[in-house]
C-alpha cells in the first residue's frame, strides 16, 4: 500500500503574485477551515463528507457483498443518476480501467434516444443488475432512463426477477422512489441526508459501481483517510490542499475567473468531468466564482492550446499529471529514421509525455497564464482517493473564503421549472 502524498507544484504561478499576499490570505484559510471544522458555517447541515473517509466497516461489507453477486449472476451492470450520482463512479472506473468480468454502463445522465437506444441493443440478451441512484426520484433523466430500464427488464426477465435485479440507492426515509424501493422490495443502500451528490463518491453512489468493477474500495478510502489527516492543520505551507485554495483564490480577486483543469492522460476525462460539477456547483452562485473547464492534452495543445497561450489573459491552469503509467511502451530503433525521431529511441512514452508537460506548463507561463501542478505517481485507487478528498476539501474552503454557501445548487432547478412548463407537467 503506497503511502505518500501526491505533489503540488505552484511555482509557476508564483510570479503572479507576492509572498506577502500569501502572508495576507492565511488567516482567512483559518477562518474557513473553523467554519468547516466547527460545523458553524453556511451548508453545515451538508458536511457529512468530511467523515466519509472512515466509512462503516459493515456498510464496505455489505457493499462488496452486494457487488459480489452481481457479478457473479450478471453480464452487465448499468447506473443510473446524473450529476454526482454518477459522476464520481465513471470518474474512478474510467480512471483504473479495470479488467471486469461484468460491463459497466450508466444511463440517466442525459436525455438522449440515441444512447439509450444503443445501450438497450448492446444489453440484448445478457444478464442484467441495474442500480437506480436518486435521493427524490423526481429527476426527470434518470427516472425516465429507469422507467424505460425497467420495462425492458420486465419484456426479457418478468415482474420477480426484475425486482431482485434493481438495487435501490436513495433517501432512507422520504421521495418518491423510496416509496417505489419499499413498495417493489428491491434491495436498497441510504444515500447520507448530510451528503449532497457531487460529494457522494465515498457513499454508496460511489462504492457500489466501482466495486462491482472490480476496483478496492477500501484502498480508495484509505487514500482518502491519508489526505484528511495530513489536512488537520491549515497551514498553506504544510497542506497542499490550503494553499491551492489560496492561490486560485488571489488569481481570481486578480480578474483570473476561469480555472482550467488540463490532463495528460485520457483516462482522466471523467475525473475532470467530475471536478468540473465539483466547483462549478459549489462557487458559481451569487454571481460570483471561477468557471471550470478542462482540456485534455496533448490532444487539445493542437486545438484550444491556441487560445490558452494567446488569448484573453483571464485564465489559470491546473495540471493533473500521472508520473509513470503501469505499462511502458518504448520508442524503436528504425534504421533509415525518415520520420527524423531516432534522438528517442529507448524512451518511453511517459517520460515523452512528461516533458510535453513541462515544456506546456513553461510556455504557457511565459505566455501570460499561471499554472499549478498535482501530480500522481501512478493512477491507483489510493491516489484518486486522494485526489478526491484534496479537491473536496478546497473547494469548500475556496467557497467560504468567496462568500458563498458552497453546498446547495438552486440554480440548478431553473431549467427544471421552465423544462416541467413547457412539458405540461401537472402542478
């Protein structure tokens, strides 16, 4: 079990603002992470994901349990929910790309024919456990994803066998597939009342999926359980997770309003799709907050790399960086080196890659943009448990100190109250 810490590398952003700023902004960590710790400050009654890590021995057994068995009596698993009750999953799985004897899909994320249309013919014929993840059971992607699910469940399997292939996971005592869940008996796990959706993934939203691929769980939450003791203190300059705070914080008072999240690797797309709905849902209120975006180099250096080295200078960069992945490809030999790349012959791949990074991070510097860097050993469950926590524990200190309340979404229901109009929903 690996035991050290991810790295956090801020000094190219370091020219972008003085030592004394630094010195200035300490106390106003301090005073967000009292507000966190002490329980006293707005959203306090969502906070439950502080103590996620140490999740209850019995909870993890009865998850593997239950994972378990669908694997062992299924071809197929399909999550559905939006937002956080899938984002964290698909975040992880994608991440470790596990070798899983049962496929993993997830539905409910959007309204589209399409994908579900294919997704009903990729399931055709195979043993099918489908997890519904919704705390209301009122929103409308994934109860439509569940409703058309469930009727071919019914068509392929009948009424018995579909209700012990569905497992709930939901609100333990009110909504309206709770109701659904008590009525039909399907097996069901409680999604926390004092954990909101885009801080689920130590929840059963998360651990289920991720353990029916195949992932350890347990490893996962013990690199989050390594993040939340090394972030007792909120020194910026012992606690990586507090200064990255910091500085995105004095970027942004600087006129610095978007955050771009840039990988390296593609098995990370998921991870910043995630992070995207983590800040974007916890700061962008009250007219006020970063906006996240993410690109994926190098692919993207050949696209949007333009903008970000010669546009508007009202963005900064944070690079999340794999060092080593677990396989190496290594460059040949070739004799007539028509292609001229003969100076990389017997490098590998990641170390090519690791110095298309450091050349990105330099360049775009010198162009006017500050970057930080988190780097990952490797991508295991330990780090992006991890990872997780890190950048759960800023972005509730990062709302604070931007005068938000970062653990409600009203904006969120906007859409839902012209959408339902337009729809004739009844009142």
């Amino acid at each position: 079990m690996e035991t050290y810490q991810i790295k956090f590398d801020y000094s190219n952003a370091s020219p972008f603002f003085s030592a004394a700023e630094l010195e200035q902004i300490q106390p106003e960590i301090e005073n967000a992470y009292q507000l966190l710790t002490t329980k006293t400050g707005p959203g306090n009654e969502f906070l439950g994901w502080l103590d996620l890590p140490h999740t209850d021995k019995k909870l993890i057994s009865k998850i593997k349990k239950t994972a378990q068995k669908v694997v062992e009596s299924s071809d197929a698993f399909v999550a559905i929910g939006i937002g956080g009750s899938y984002l964290g999953a698909q975040a992880v799985i994608e991440a470790i790309q596990p070798n899983s004897q049962t496929e993993i899909h997830f539905a409910g994320q959007h309204i589209d024919s399409t994908y579900l249309a294919n997704l009903l013919n990729l399931l055709n014929g195979k043993k099918l456990f489908v997890n519904v993840i919704s705390k209301s059971g009122t929103t409308l992607e994934p109860a439509l994803a569940f409703r058309i699910l469930k009727q071919y469940m019914k068509k392929t399997l009948g009424e018995e066998e579909t209700r012990k292939r569905i497992i709930a996971t939901t609100d333990s005592q009110k909504g309206v597939f709770k109701k659904i869940a008590d009525t039909e008996g399907y097996p069901t796990f409680v999604i926390p009342d004092d954990v909101g959706g885009r801080f689920s993934v130590f929840t059963p939203v998360g651990l289920l999926p991720i353990a029916i691929a195949g992932i350890d769980i347990e490893e996962l939450l013990i690199g989050a359980q390594d993040m939340a003791e090394v972030s007792k203190q909120p020194d910026i300059y012992q606690n990586a997770e507090y200064m990255y705070a910091a500085i995105r914080t004095i970027l942004y008072r600087k006129g610095k309003t978007t955050e771009i999240l840039a990988g390296f690797n593609p098995a990370l797309h998921y991870f910043c799709e995630w992070w995207k709905q983590l800040f974007g849902e916890s700061e962008g209120k009250d007219k006020k907050g970063i906006f996240p975006a993410s690109v994926n180099f190098t692919t993207d250096l050949h696209s949007l790399g333009q903008y970000i080295q010669d546009g508007l200078r009202n963005i900064f960069e944070t690079f999340l960086i794999v060092k080593n992945s677990p396989q190496k490809i290594m460059v040949p030999y070739v004799e007539d080196n028509l292609d001229g790349l003969n100076y990389l012959t017997d490098m590998d791949l990641d170390e090519i890659n690791y110095n298309a990074y450091q050349g990105t991070a330099l360049a775009h510097k010198d162009g006017g943009v500050p970057n930080m860097t988190i780097e990952l050993p490797t991508i295991s469950p330990y780090f992006l448990g991890q990872l997780i926590f890190f950048f759960e524990k800023a972005v509730a200190i990062s709302g604070y100190m931007l005068g938000v309340n970062p653990f409600i979404q009203p904006g969120v229901e906007e859409y839902k109250k012209n959408m339902f109009k337009l729809l004739g929903k009844p009142d």
